[in-house]
C-alpha cells in the first residue's frame, strides 16, 4: 500500500476530522442521519418479517453493491479531489451521528464489527481517487510526469482490494454484526433481570 500511503493517510485525517466536527454537532444536525438510518433499514425489516429467508440472503449482496457503488464513484470522481473527500467527510458525519443518536453502546456494537473492515475500505477507495485525481491534475499542469496507464492499473489493482475487504464486510455485517447486537442485549437484559429481583 506504499503507492497510497499519502493519499491513504490524507483520507484518514478528512474521515478523523469528520468524527470530531460531528460529535460536536447539535443533536438535531446528528438526528439527520438517524432518521436516514431508519429510512433505509424500514425495507429490509418488512422484507425480512415476509420472507426471512431469500431477504438473509439477498442482504450482503444488496449491501456490497452499495458499498462498492460508492467506492467506484469515489474512484471515477477522484479527479475532482472533492467527491472522494466529501464521501469521506460524510461517512465520518453518518456513523458517528449514528452511534451518538441514542445508546452509545448498542450503537457502536451495530458498527464496530463490520466497520473495523468496511471503513479501512471506504477510505482505501478514496485515497484511490485522490491518487488517481492527483495524478491528473499532475499531469495536466505539466507539474509532474506521471504516467496514468500506470495509476490506472494500480486504481485497479486496489479496487479488487477493496471489493474483497467489503464482500467481507457485507458477510460481517449480515451475519455476524446482529449476532453480537443481540447476544449483547441478553446479556445485558438478564444481568439487570438478576440485579432487580
């Protein structure tokens, strides 16, 4: 990852700056990203309640796409420098809004999971525009010759990467991310059933 190190480092300072900037935030700004939260889980619930089955399976597909989506926009967009820092900044904004919209903890167990592999991979596809976008603009502005045959293959090269780390992700966060959510819950539910009575 030597090639991105810079770009790597650049994309995790905008995600770092995003967390500190929202956890500041008034709750109302925050509550934005609840709300959104909510409006797209509320499918998935209904779905499931209907045809648990195909919808389990369904879901890291559905959740890979999205996730590799936004990762190719933050590639094909990179050349602007700002989409890659934007998508980033507002990654930052979502989870942390997200985590502080209620309980903390609950919260951070529906996150952490599949987050500790789905966020290095989001700010790996955006360090992989800002190289490609540095590139271009290097190049452009006759600053630097760079070869962007090169960069292309190496954008490619860490876009399967990517793909990788967020079908991992997508498996973690069907399977796994509810497993623990929920084992957390009854644990915590019979230590308070067992302290009241």
């Amino acid at each position: 990852m030597v090639e991105v190190r810079n770009e790597v480092i650049l994309a995790s300072l905008v995600f770092a700056i995003a967390v500190i900037v929202s956890a500041t935030l008034p709750p109302e700004v925050r509550d934005m990203a609840s709300i959104e939260v909510e409006r797209t889980v509320r499918p998935f619930e209904e779905a499931f309640s209907v045809k648990p089955f195909e919808t389990l399976i369904a879901l890291p597909v559905i959740i890979l796409y999205n996730n590799f989506r936004v990762a190719v926009i933050n590639i094909a967009l990179g050349p602007t420098i700002v989409v890659p820092i934007a998508i980033t900044a507002f990654n930052g904004f979502y989870i942390t809004s997200f985590v502080m919209s209620g309980n903390v903890i609950e919260n951070s167990l529906l996150i952490i999971p599949h987050g500790v592999v789905e966020i290095p991979a989001f700010i790996l596809s955006a360090a992989i525009g800002l190289k490609l976008g540095f590139a271009v603009i290097l190049r452009g502005l006759r600053l630097r010759d760079v070869s962007l045959a090169e960069v292309l293959a190496l954008c490619i090269r860490y876009l399967s990467i990517v793909l990788m780390l967020f079908a991992i992700a997508a498996l973690i966060e069907t399977f796994l991310t509810p497993s623990i959510y929920a084992a957390y819950k009854v644990l915590t539910s019979s230590s308070l059933g067992g302290s009241v009575g």
